[in-house]
C-alpha cells in the first residue's frame, strides 16, 4: 500500500493487483458472451470457434477495422462496477468508498503488424477530464511485450507537453519515443494513473491481439468539471 501512494505520487503511476481474480474473469467471459450475442457481430464470428479470451485475441487478427470497432463499443454488464471491486482495497485506502465511476468503459482491441489500432499518445486531461480523475487500465490476459500501453511520468508528461506547444513539435510521437515505459502485467494486474500521465499504444509484431478495457474513476466530493453526469455514475465500494 505504501508503495502504491509512493509511486502514485512519484511518477503517477503504478500497478496494481486484483484480490478478487473471479471479478476479471467474469468481464472476461461477459465480454464474449456479449460477440457471441450481438447480432451484427455473430453473424462474423460465427465461422470461429470462439470460446474464451485466448480465442478471442487470435481471431481478432482477422477482423477488419470495422468490426473492430463494432466490438469497442459493446456495453459488458456491471464491467465499471467490477472492476472496481477487483481493485476495492487499493482504492478504498486512497479514493474513498464513494467513487464517481464512468458508466460505459472503453474497450481496446491491439492488433499486431499494423498501425490502424494504435492510440495515439495522450493524456486525460487533453480530453477534458478533471484532474482528480484517474484511470485503471485492465488486460484480460498476460502482457509481456509491447502490446500493452506505454506510460510517461507524470512530472516528465507536462514538461514534454510544454515543450511541445512552445517550440511548436509536430510530430509528438518522436518526441515521446524515448520516454516510453512499457509495463509488464500478468492476468489480475492493472495500470492505475493519472490524467497528466502520457499514455498510447505503438506498432507492435505479434499473432495475438492485446485486448483490454480501461474505466475512470475518481471520489465522489472532487468535481468533474468538463465531465458530468451523463459520463459518470456513483457507486459504493
């Protein structure tokens, strides 16, 4: 715990352990279910034998950008609030038991030898979050090359940041490229950092694709400012 609130404060950033493993195996599965279901989807997927997260991540390779994208914006049931009940003890210590929680999280699907699934390196705070907001990021498997998503010292972020608008960098990509952290993570591990934290995905040589969901959270008495309610919704640890 220690170590988290250190981190948290010295670079921004931190990983932390679920106690609750069962939780992220049941988005896991909620989220197959929900391809497996949808009626635009299966009618794809339904040619692939499809059963769990390690088919999924093989599969995906041979979806096309559209479909892709059908898939990111499937709703998994109670995926915000169980997340966060994987992770209750960390945040519970830091955050408080009343959270503000985003209603509908992201889901990302990497997929290797091509650049059209990449996020491009930002931070929360350029899209309009508050800055008491913070993200948890979540793999539904093992990530163990440069796959997941890399992240930048909060400290470093802005400076790099500033840097940027003053001498007017076009490419902020190149600018980041020697800052980039790429943190390992095993199955019930996640990346917990905040909105000045610089965060993206890059190219990367793999069969598999990297599928993972990130949600947004922050304590229930800070603002939301650009963010109301329409994104977020309360919840009780």
């Amino acid at each position: 715990m220690k170590n988290l609130k250190k981190d948290l404060i010295n670079k921004g950033w931190t990983i932390i352990k679920s106690e609750k493993i069962n939780h992220i195996q049941k988005i896991s599965s909620n989220f197959i279910k929900e391809i497996k279901t949808n009626s635009n989807l299966n009618k794809i997927i339904t040619k692939y034998d499809l059963k769990n997260i390690e088919d999924m991540r093989k599969v995906a390779n041979y979806l096309n950008d559209d479909t892709l994208n059908l898939i990111r914006k499937l709703y998994i049931k109670d995926c915000s609030f169980n997340i966060l009940k994987s992770f209750s003890s960390n945040i519970k210590k830091i955050f408080g038991k009343k959270i503000l929680v985003q209603k509908y999280p992201q889901i990302q699907v990497h997929i290797g030898y091509t650049n059209s699934t990449r996020t491009f390196p930002h931070s929360e705070i350029m899209a309009g979050h508050s800055p008491y907001t913070y993200n948890i990021w979540l793999p539904f498997h093992n990530v163990d090359n440069e796959s997941g998503i890399f992240l930048i010292d909060d400290f470093t972020s802005v400076k790099l940041c500033d840097y940027e608008i003053d001498k007017k960098i076009k490419s902020r990509e190149e600018l980041l490229k020697k800052y980039q952290i790429f943190p390992k993570l095993k199955l019930g591990e996640a990346l917990l950092f905040n909105p000045f934290v610089y965060h993206g995905s890059n190219y990367f040589k793999n069969k598999l694709a990297r599928i993972s969901v990130d949600v947004r959270f922050q304590k229930f008495s800070n603002p939301l400012f650009q963010k109301y309610n329409d994104f977020f919704t309360s919840y009780n640890i």
